[in-house]
C-alpha cells in the first residue's frame, strides 16, 4: 500500500496531489479496519506501480462490492449497457 502511494502520487497533477494526500489517510485507515474480509486484486503484470481493487461482501449480500482508487484510474468504461427506463 505504501509503495503504490509513493508510485502513484508523482504520477498525478499538482493539484490532484494535494487533494490525493489530504483523502489517502481516511481512505487506508478504512481499508486497514476492513483488513479481513477484503479479496485484493493486481493486474496480470503484478508491477507495483499498476492499480489495486479491493472487494468485499457487505452483511447479507451475494455480491461482492469493488473498491478503486479513484485517483490511479485513468477513465472509467461501463462493460453493462444501461437500462432505460
């Protein structure tokens, strides 16, 4: 976790930087009282400077939820179509 702070920070805007720096701290401090009942997954190139997910399951559910650093993702593409309604 630390490395991937320290690869992903020099990486981001200089304003991007303050607001990552400012959130990281809550954000790790969540991760860490989660600890045991995260699955944590890399990318097939296993480099520390790649992203990491985190998932786990909330009381009750069947399906995992996803946890992404919002600030090592470069855009986001939905893989579902979307309902209209």
């Amino acid at each position: 976790m630390k490395r991937y702070i320290k690869n992903l920070t020099p990486k981001l805007e200089a304003e991007r930087q303050e607001s990552f720096k400012k959130n990281i701290e809550g954000a790790t401090k969540y991760l860490i009282s989660k600890l045991k009942d995260l699955q944590f997954f890399v990318g097939e190139s296993m480099h520390d400077d790649g992203s990491l997910v985190f998932a786990y399951y909330k009381d009750g559910a069947t399906d995992p939820t996803f946890l992404y650093f919002a600030y090592g993702l470069k855009e986001v593409k939905p893989t579902l179509p979307l309902l209209d309604l």
